[in-house]
C-alpha cells in the first residue's frame, strides 16, 4: 500500500458525475456522464474557472477520456461510440467501440503511441490513435487472479493508475505483466468534505485520476464530489 500525502484542495463540480480526468499543459479536462447531462469540459487547473465546455449527445452516457497532442479522445458507456476533438472542443470525428467504454489514457508502447481503455472488465485494450482499431490488450492480475471492474485510467510514472470501480482503491499496474504492483487506499477522502443532500454513497464514488508532469502530483476526486485533492504520492 503505498503512503500520500494531501498538498492542497480545489473546489470541484458536485454536477460533475466525474468519468475522465487529465491534465495537459496546465489545463484540466473532464468528461462527465449521464444521458442528457454528458459533457466535457476544460478548466483553469487550480482556480478551477471552466474556460470551455461543450455538451455530448443526448443520447449517450459519456465515459472516459484522455488527450494525445491536439486531440481529445472520448469514450461513451453502451452506444458503441466514440468521439475526436480538438482542443477547442470542436468535434473532428466519430468512431466505434466493439464494447463498452469506460476509463481511457494513453501510454507509449514500442509500436508507437497508443489509447488504453477499459470496460470494466480486468482486461485493458490498445487502440491505435490513428485507425481507432484494437491492436492488443493487457489482462490485470493480483498474485494470479484477474482484478475486475478497473475504470478510470492514467498513465504516469511508467505505469498505469486504475480506479476500481465500487472501491476507493486505485491499483498501480506494471504495463509490461498487468500485474499489480501496489495500491493506494484513498477511503478517508470523502471525510474531508460535506456531502450534499442529493449525495448517493452507490454512486457518488472514488474516479478521477490525473498526473500533472510539472509538479509530480496527482489530482483525485470522485463522482460529485465537491473537491478535487492534489496528492503527493509515495513512490514506492
């Protein structure tokens, strides 16, 4: 279990049925779900000011999302779809998922730069970001058994920070086996803040993982949660 520590609170959304979070040149992005309220969003990273958001379809529950250069990669739950824009969140194309989207990042890969995406399973699927296709998969294990039910993503540090969804653990996984190396336990988090009336403890969970390069920091929160946490983190 690796050991962190807090560096400093950000008021975040309570709207914010968080699903992806990143950070890229000192701006934070975030994608949120719900059919009809899913949206992605771009934010001064500490003060926290939206500077652009632009909604999704209607018609589909927004998932992860992650950005490679100068573009912005978005997964949807159950429509089999995803969505290409640029960093002025004009939509530059559409593409298919052969399953369920859930959390998405991306990580070099000796075939070149790749997508990792989840779908809630214990495997996690490359996705070349040119053609959008799958060109292989990694399967996550603890001491032999499969970890199911990894969510959000980020790759950081030369390892892939998973979310569990339903747990307020996030598992470090070794890109090269799957397999787990460590956890972090970030339960107490949620004693840190007052919860809203309309707060939903089976829902309003742990998810949200980003790696600011600049300072070394990780940025956590959850699903309407009212903070973002940025967090120092051992390690080893």
């Amino acid at each position: 279990m690796l050991s962190y520590r807090i560096v400093a609170e950000y008021p975040h959304d309570m709207q914010s049925f968080t699903e992806g979070l990143e950070i890229s040149d000192g701006q934070l992005f975030e994608s949120a779900g719900g059919y009809g309220e899913s949206r992605i969003f771009v934010k001064d990273l500490r003060r926290g000011a939206i500077t652009r958001q632009t909604p999704l379809p209607k018609s589909v529950f927004g998932e992860g999302l992650t950005v490679l250069r100068d573009q912005i990669f978005v997964l949807t739950w159950r429509e089999g779809l995803g969505f290409v824009f640029d960093r002025g969140l004009k939509e530059r194309r559409r593409f298919s998922l052969p399953r369920e989207g859930w959390g998405l990042t991306h990580m070099p890969t000796l075939g070149g730069e790749r997508l990792l995406m989840s779908d809630g399973s214990s495997k996690l699927y490359q996705l070349d970001p040119v053609s959008l296709k799958e060109t292989g998969s990694i399967s996550v294990t603890e001491a032999g058994s499969p970890v199911e039910h990894l969510n959000e993503l980020e790759y950081a540090r030369g390892e892939i920070y998973a979310n569990v969804w339903m747990s307020p653990r996030i598992a470090v996984i070794q890109t090269g086996t799957g397999q787990v190396r460590a956890w972090v336990d970030f339960s107490k988090l949620p004693s840190l803040f007052e919860e809203a009336a309309s707060w939903r403890a089976e829902e309003h969970v742990l998810n949200g993982i980003a790696f600011d390069e600049s300072s070394g920091h990780f940025f956590i929160t959850g699903k309407c949660w009212p903070k973002l946490f940025e967090i120092e983190l051992s390690p080893r």
